[in-house]
C-alpha cells in the first residue's frame, strides 16, 4: 500500500532522458517531410485551377435577380477554370454553351482594356451589353459602358492584343 503516489520520473528509466532529445528531433523530421511531400495522389506540378467569379453562377447573370453564389456541389471546369453553379440547370445550361454564359476579355474590367491594360474586374459590377456579359472594377467604369455600347466592341477588338499578358492563359472565351 502506498502512502505517497510514486514520482513517475523516479520510475522512468535511466536511459530515457538520454535518448530524448534524439527522438524530438527525429518527430521533428518527420514532420517536416510529411508537410513537404505533395497530397496523396495529386501529382506534383500539377495545374491549380481557379475559381471563376469568386463562385458566383455564371448563368445566372442573365436570370432575372442577377447573380447568385455557386455552391461546390455544383461545379464543373472549363477553360482550365472552375465554375459554380447554384443548381443543376445552370450547370447543364453552361456546358451546352458555355462562351454565351462565360464574361468577355477574360473576365478583366472592360474599360481597362480599352485603356490597353489587364484590371482585375468585381463579379459584382457587371452589365449584358448585346447578350455578352462584362465584368467591370466600379460602378463609373460600368456607366461609361451602359452609356456608350459601342465601347463593347473596341474593347473586343483591343482584347486580343492583350491577351497574352495575363498572369494565368485565358484559354477561352475568345
């Protein structure tokens, strides 16, 4: 019977305070090579795809309440992008045509290419001109637009020069 509880050091035995710097080191290892290697079955230098729209649904930009968040259960890639969807029929709706659904000019802000340089767009500032959508960075780039249709299309004519800049090929839309 036991009137004290027993140290656990006084039991442990002599040898492993000796080892233990040892095997913190080798967890230590360990640890790093697991976080270095790539995950299971992805291949290294895979391509990393990218969300489109910060996931807004493409197609429902041309529905009346304009657009909608995808959700991941809806998704599909195309043009080395990942789309979402906020349902099925949008889905199924984009990958029957999906250069009518997909933003102009590679998503960039329509009137940073008139000016002959790539700007990142807002998913939220937009305008349909001519069943085209067109992304936009604020709201005085998309009333210049509105105001002028015609800048669509010398926009359309400027993109494939500027194609080529982006950081990330626009395969397509064209």
């Amino acid at each position: 019977m036991w009137l004290t509880r027993p140290d656990p050091a006084a039991r442990a035995p002599r040898y492993a305070s000796r080892y233990a710097p040892r095997r913190a080191r080798a967890a230590a290892v360990c640890a790093v090579l697991m976080l270095a290697r790539p995950a299971m079955g992805e291949p290294i230098g895979a391509p990393i795809a990218l969300l489109t729209l910060n996931g807004f649904d493409p197609v429902s930009y041309f529905l009346p309440g304009g657009p909608l968040p995808g959700t991941g259960r809806f998704e599909l890639t195309w043009g080395g992008r990942v789309w979402r969807f906020a349902g099925s029929a949008n889905r199924e709706a984009f990958r029957d045509d999906p250069t009518t659904y997909a933003p102009r000019l590679g998503g960039y802000d329509a009137a940073g290419i008139l000016e002959g340089r790539l700007v990142d767009a807002d998913p939220l500032v937009f305008a349909v001109i001519g069943d085209r959508l067109y992304l936009f960075r604020d709201a005085g780039r998309r009333a210049r637009f509105l105001a002028d249709p015609g800048l669509a299309g010398q926009a359309e004519s400027a993109w494939p020069g500027l194609r080529d800049q982006a950081d990330v090929p626009v395969t397509a839309p064209r």
